[in-house]
C-alpha cells in the first residue's frame, strides 16, 4: 500500500470548519446549528453589474500576474487608504490564502522560521506547514488587550533561521488592530534584522470607531522588507470567488512570486471581472456593512459581560472575537456543543481556541466567535451559550469575577 507523505499527513486541520461532521449530524437530528464558526457574513455584495461577465464560447486562462485592468483598479481602490503603490508592484492571487502561501515559499526554505504573534489566523499553521516552515509564536494575552511586545521579546525570537515576521492587521481571531507605531517598531526591527515583513490586510475595511487602519504600505524605508496580501473575500462579502492581491516594492520578490504565480498559470477570470467591477463602484460599501458589525459586537459584549467567568476584549476590528470561558478543553467543548446539547432545539457552533495558537496548551479554554450573523441569531446563539455554561460537564472549578477589557 502506497503511503502517503509525512506533510500531508500532519497537516493541520482548520478549525474553523473540523466539527462539520458534527454539525451535519446535530442538523439530521432536527437541531437548528447556528455557524459562528467561520468568517462568511451574511451581507449582500454590492450591486454588480454581472452582464460583464462577457465570455462567450470558453473562459480563457488569463496573465498569471493577474489582469492589468483589475491590478491597475486595485492599486486606484488602495489610493483611499494612501496607498501608492504600481500595479507592476501587486499582483493578484487566488484568495489571500494564495498570496499567504507564495508569500511564505518565497521569503524561506524548507526549516526556515516565520515569527507570528498569536492568537493568529489559524490557517497560518497549515500554510506554514505546506511551505515547510515553522511558526515562532509570540504570545499576545487576552488580558492585555492583546497588545504585542515588540522590541526584547522579537529580539528574543530572532535566530538565524529567522526569515520572516507574519501578522495579520486587523488581526483575526483576536479583532485587535495594530497601530501605526507598532508596526514602525516592527518594520525596524525587521529593517535591523533582514527580515521581510509579510502582513495580512484581509480586514483594512472593517475598524470600529476609534481606532485607525495603517497599511504597511505606507511604512518608510522597508520597501525591500515589506509584503502585504490582501483579498475581496472580506471587503465585498465574496469569499467564493476567490480572489486577493499580493503587493510589495521588492521586485526581486514580486519577481519571484510572479513566478510561482505562473505555474498555476492564472487566478480566476470570473473572480477577477467581479473583483474589478466592485473595486471600481465609487459609493460606499462599508459604511453600513461596518455599522452593523458593530452593533453586533456590541451585542455581544453586553450578552458576554453578564456570564461570570468570562473575560474578552472588545474587538477593535475585523468581526471575530476571542473568549476566555470558564472550561477546561474548548476543543470538547465545540464538539460537545454539537454532539451533546440544545436549547430550545438550537445550539451554536463554534471554532476552539486552540487552533489559533502554536504554542501548546494555549487557547484550552478559549472560542472564537464570528458575529457574522444577524442580531436574532446572534441572541439565540448568546441564549445558548449562557444555557450551555451552566450545563456543560467540562467546566473550570474556580470562580473568579467576571473581567473584560474594553477599548
Ligand atoms: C486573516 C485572514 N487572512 C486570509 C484569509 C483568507 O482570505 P481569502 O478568502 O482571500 O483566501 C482569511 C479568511 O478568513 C483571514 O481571516
């Protein structure tokens, strides 16, 4: 019997979506699962006009560097976030999970180390993996805002086979966003150490009042560091067609990138025509869609300050967040949700803690939750949670006040 590779068969499983089993198992049994697990909002696009989806006999392979009308829209489209940067300079990807992965195969080899804060977006693991690299976690706490300690503990991390420095901003699953001083301290450390700084602007669009978003794009003097992936999947609500960008101003890099790029020989056609026309529509999307998430958060943090034992920050951006419950296993406990309980025929699915780690034991007793549904839901899934906390077999002894973080 052929055996398969030692890679494929360690390959970390997304969090996000291994209870499905057991969810699709809950569902046959009549229970009404509601998917707090993943990061699929339930907003409509922007009106598109889909009429320019014009292929007539054959949909064509197109440039693998992407088509130049959506690199030249997209590069128009960053300019709201004073972004300069050439459309020789960004090249469009499958997803910025393409970009994350050719990002990662570029920057290092086979054994090569990448420094990622965590909690981190937990596919990072899996990407690293493929690329044969290994993740050097620094911890950022709950407790604490998820501030990042930059300077001694970076220092710390830095050895010789030290490649690269991985975030995403706003940060998904924690909804922190990084200022424009923390990324500074990044970039110069960066800049000290010859490092490239790969960051995952996946969620530019989404920050709650008060905080501000600042691309590593407008870093100075790391132009030859600096990579950042980006995507349409969040910004218009259009996971499925597939479609991110990869951008820097190391053209050795784009180079080198361009190349993986055509050995996959070119991102979707019809993703990238629908990426072009809602790049180019100039009314604003997000304000709204922003509103919203924000109101649902805040439902949250109401519904999630009166359990007892439960300590979160608000998030600042993105529309995930990262919960401390009082259990012991977040992994029995997502599971358990789905195998073991409802309330009112209804219960919630959710992604463990664990996942978003890469440091051991962390993450054991917290969730992520993705309010990517509306507030009814949202209260139904609070409903059960509450009712769950009370009735679940796995839960910590101790009782300590409640606590939360607020911005
Ligand atoms: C931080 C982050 N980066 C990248 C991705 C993947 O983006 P895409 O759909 O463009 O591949 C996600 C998806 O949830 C994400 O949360």
């Amino acid at each position: 019997m052929p055996r398969i590779s030692q890679r494929a068969s360690a390959i970390f499983e997304s969090p996000f979506r291994k209870y499905l089993p057991l969810a699709a198992d809950a569902k046959a049994r009549g229970v009404d699962v509601i998917h707090l697990n993943i990061g699929q909002p339930d907003f409509r696009m922007p009106e598109i006009d889909f009429s320019n989806l014009d292929f007539k006999d054959y949909i064509p392979y197109g440039h693998a560097e992407g088509e130049a009308a959506l690199r030249e829209a997209w590069c128009a489209y960053n300019r709201r976030f004073d972004i300069e940067i050439d459309p020789e300079n960004l090249l469009i990807t499958t997803g910025a999970s393409e970009g994350i992965l050719f990002a990662l195969m570029a920057v290092a080899d086979v054994g090569g180390e990448v420094i990622v804060p965590e909690p981190f977006y937990a596919n990072y693991n899996g990407f690293a993996q493929m690329a044969g690299l290994v993740i050097k976690p620094i911890f950022s706490s709950i407790t604490e805002g998820f501030a990042i300690p930059v300077k001694e503990e970076f220092e710390q991390a830095i050895g010789p086979r030290t490649k690269a420095i991985l975030l995403s901003n706003p940060n998904n699953p924690s909804g922190k966003v990084y200022s424009r001083e923390t990324l500074e301290d990044l970039a110069s450390l960066a800049r000290r150490h010859e490092l490239f700084l790969i960051v995952d602007e996946a969620y530019s669009e989404f920050l709650y009042e008060g905080f501000d978003f600042f691309s590593a794009l407008r870093l100075e003097d790391v132009d030859e560091n600096v990579i950042v992936v980006d995507s349409v999947s969040k910004r218009f609500n259009g996971c499925g067609i597939r479609v991110g960008a990869i951008a820097s101003r190391n053209e050795e890099i784009i180079e080198h990138i361009a190349r993986f790029g055509r050995l996959r020989l070119s991102p979707p056609m019809l993703g990238q025509k629908i990426a072009l026309a809602a790049l180019s529509l100039d009314r604003d999307y997000h304000q709204p869609v922003v509103k919203e998430f924000a109101s649902r958060r805040d439902l949250l943090l109401s519904r999630l300050s009166q359990l007892p034992d439960v300590i979160f920050h608000a998030p600042e951006g993105a529309f995930y967040m990262l919960v401390r419950l009082p259990i012991k296993d977040s992994e029995h406990f997502c599971a358990w949700l789905l195998t073991d309980f409802q309330y009112q025929g209804k219960t919630v699915m959710l992604s463990p803690g664990t996942g978003f780690y890469a440091t051991l034991q962390k993450g054991t007793d917290e969730v992520r939750i993705a309010y990517i549904l509306g507030k009814e839901r949202l209260s139904s899934a609070m409903d059960c949670l509450e009712k769950a906390l009370q009735v679940y077999p796995g839960l910590k002894k101790t009782v300590s006040p409640a606590a939360s973080t607020q911005p």
